[in-house]
C-alpha cells in the first residue's frame, strides 16, 4: 500500500501529469469549439473519473500486476470458460506480443543509413528469415497507415496520395 509521504509526491505529480495538455485535453478543447461548453465538460468529467479509478488502481498496486501480465494487459478472458479463452484485444501494438520488429522505434532506426547505425551495435542483428521479413511488411503496412492518417487529420493531401504508392508496393510483397 502507499504511505502518507509517498501520496503527497505522487498525487500532485499524478494531477499536474493529467492537466497538461495531451491528446484528451486537445480533443476537449476541439469537441468543445465544435459543440459547445456542455459535451466538453461531459467529456472532461469522464475523463478525470477515468483518470482518478487509475490512480486508486496504481495505488492499491494493480499497476504492477498488470504491466508484469502480458495476457492481462492485451487480451480479455472469458471468465466463464474451464481455461483461459482470449474473448478480446484491448491494445493492437502490445498484440504482437515480443515481436521488436512491429515497434516503431525499430522502423524508425531501419529507414534511413545514417547516424542511427549506431543503434544496431547496441540493439544486435534484426532477423533476416523469410518469416521475419514477411512479417516486417506487414508491421511496414500498419505503420504506413498510421502515417497515412496523421497525415489524413494534418489535411496533407499531397503526402496522402503519396502513400498510397507505397502502401501498393508492401502490400504487393506480402502476395
């Protein structure tokens, strides 16, 4: 459990972390500009009650459990079956469950031959088999479309259409 001294650090760094401005202020901030004060003062409530749950559950220490659980922190399990049944994913880039090759930072540090060679004499050697480098275009496909989207709500029309070839181009290595 979390003594007295520990809540005075944690709760205020806790309060100051959530009310800086991230994606759910910014969504917010927009909902409210699009449709008034009311939905975006609903939206902030259901925000900061999501957010004070969390911190009961950090503080009774599910936190740990969860982050030490692969199973319970991606998938759902129906409660009622004789042995563990996945019944639902609750987070697609912890599903790969292991794989680096899916992570950004590994996309990232292969795209370009530049100073982030330096990362592979830390990291090792990427694995080369042909099971491997099929997967590799399949994660090189989701993270176009990532890019695509951002790309989508930064109303870049040029760099959309753009990724549409190279979208074409993994997508024709995975046949």
């Amino acid at each position: 459990m979390v003594s007295g001294i520990e809540w005075a650090a944690f709760l205020p760094s806790a309060i100051l972390l959530a009310a800086t401005p991230g994606a759910n202020q910014m969504l917010i901030l927009r909902n409210g500009l699009r449709h008034g004060p009311r939905p975006a003062i609903s939206a902030s409530i259901g925000r900061f009650t999501a957010f004070a749950l969390m911190v009961v559950a950090v503080a009774a220490g599910l936190g740990a459990v969860l982050t030490a659980s692969e199973v319970a922190f991606n998938a759902l399990l129906d409660p009622a079956a004789p042995e563990p049944v996945i019944t639902g994913v609750l987070d697609f880039d912890r599903t790969w469950f292991g794989d680096p090759a899916a992570d950004w930072t590994i996309r990232m540090a292969t795209a370009k031959a530049d100073e982030r060679e330096a990362f592979w004499e830390s990291y090792g050697v990427l694995d080369r088999s042909p099971a491997a480098m099929w997967r590799a275009r399949v994660y090189e496909a989701r993270h176009l479309g990532a890019i695509r989207l951002e790309c989508h709500r930064l109303a870049k029309a040029d760099a959309v259409r753009e990724s549409y070839g190279a979208m074409a181009e993994v997508l024709a290595g995975l046949t």
